[in-house]
C-alpha cells in the first residue's frame, strides 16, 4: 500500500489519534480526551455536538482551559451554546511548542468540521493569539475570523495569509508581558483588522472582562453568519 504523503494529511491523521473518549459533564458541556503518541489532547466541548458554525480557543505558554478575563473561554461557550454555536476550548498536549499547538488547534477545527461546521472562528489569548492566527491561515476554507487576546507577534510572520478575512485584537495597555506593539505588529503583519486597546488592563485583561463580554460575542456571530462584523478599532496602517 501507498504511503501517504505527509502534506496530504490531515490534523488528524498528522496527530496519531489512537484512541478517545468523550463524557458529558453537565446538559451542553462534554469532556473530550483524545490519546496520540505526543501527548493527551483535552477539549471542552460546549453547545451541540453538531453545529454548523463553531468557535475553536486556545490558551496561553502555560496551557489553560479558562482563557484570559476570569474564564471568559468558559463563559462565551456557555452563551454561545444558546445560539447553536459550539465552542471548544482546547488543551495544549505540548503547552509552549508553537508547531504542536497548532496541530492541536487545527485538530479540533477538523474534530468539529467533521460533525457539521463549516464556518469557524478561532481564538487564542498570548500565545495561543499566534496559534489561532496560524490556524486561519492554514485552514482558509473553514476559517472565517481570527479573535486574539493580548497576543505574541512571534509565530504570526504568515498572517498575511488570512487575505483580509476579519481579525479582531485586544489589547491591554498595562499588559505587563507583552506590549501593545505585539498586537499592532501582527495588524500589521496581516494588512487589516481591528485593533482594540483597553486601558489599565494588565496581560490577563481580567480588568476588561466585562468589555469583552459586551464587544466578543455579536462579532463572532456576525462573522459565522458571514456579515461584515462592527469595527472596534482602526484600520491598519498600509505597509510602508
């Protein structure tokens, strides 16, 4: 038999799944754990298990369930679910490896493009901002938007290639591990996107958990509906 070629796998395969099992915590909430041979992926599944628009996070260097802003992954899946959006707040196997966290993220896009969705927005707060930016732009097909929080700019030198679909950042202006710069460099880096900055809010942006709750989630829902989302910031500056 053929062998097949390594580009022509998908997150899935390229992750070596050997075995999964999933257990519903509570009504619209289910724990996903999915064995490979580089680690034990976790997922929090909120909403149905099969929707036709989802939202795929991931966390910061250190891993994470929760997000940034006092669980905000936690409380956006919750209200999510209530409009039929899944959402899956996804476990670094290898938490701080940029290549294998992208092939975490990009493996839950497919997990739950399988069961029904083709429309997706991926999230990431830190680090995990590179991942989703990553995965956008790997995934073109299926991707729709990119939400990152206070990200990294390391890790995003390809944003360009998210062609001008929408891209929304926040950032906090008291962010006492990355600076703002890191958010305006990746603007920069993809050509467009809205560039939000919240004052006196430190690198968790738990000080703005309120703004994000108001500004997130009608953004996303506009983007999965596949209308021109609200802008929140200002354009980007052209390059040069």
């Amino acid at each position: 038999m053929a062998s097949v070629n390594e580009a022509d796998r998908t997150p899935l395969q390229r992750l070596g799944v050997i075995a999964s099992q999933e257990v519903e915590l509570a009504p619209g909430l289910s724990h996903v754990e999915a064995y490979t041979r580089h680690g034990l992926l976790t997922i929090l599944w909120h909403g149905p298990a099969e929707a036709e628009t989802a939202v795929v996070a991931g966390g910061g260097a250190m891993g994470g369930l929760l997000g940034p802003a006092d669980g905000f992954y936690h409380w956006l899946g919750c209200n999510l679910a209530e409009e039929g959006i899944a959402t899956l707040r996804v476990g670094w196997r290898i938490p701080n490896d940029l290549d294998a966290c992208t092939l975490d993220l990009a493996g839950a896009t497919e997990m739950v493009c399988r069961r029904g969705a083709q429309r997706v927005v991926t999230l990431g707060h830190s680090f995990g901002g590179a991942i989703a930016v990553r995965v956008g732009v790997a995934i073109p097909a299926v991707v729709a938007g990119v939400v990152t929080f206070a990200t990294q700019s390391a890790g995003c030198e390809m944003a360009e290639g998210l062609e001008g679909r929408p891209l929304l950042l926040f950032h906090g202006d008291a962010d006492e591990l990355l600076p703002p710069a890191s958010s305006e460099m990746v603007r920069y880096l993809a050509g467009s996107g809205d560039l939000v900055i919240l004052p006196g809010t430190g690198h968790l942006l738990s000080q703005a958990a309120e703004q994000l709750r108001a500004l997130t989630p009608p953004w996303i829902q506009d983007v999965l509906a596949g209308r021109p989302p609200a802008r929140l910031g200002p354009l980007s500056p052209s390059p040069g």
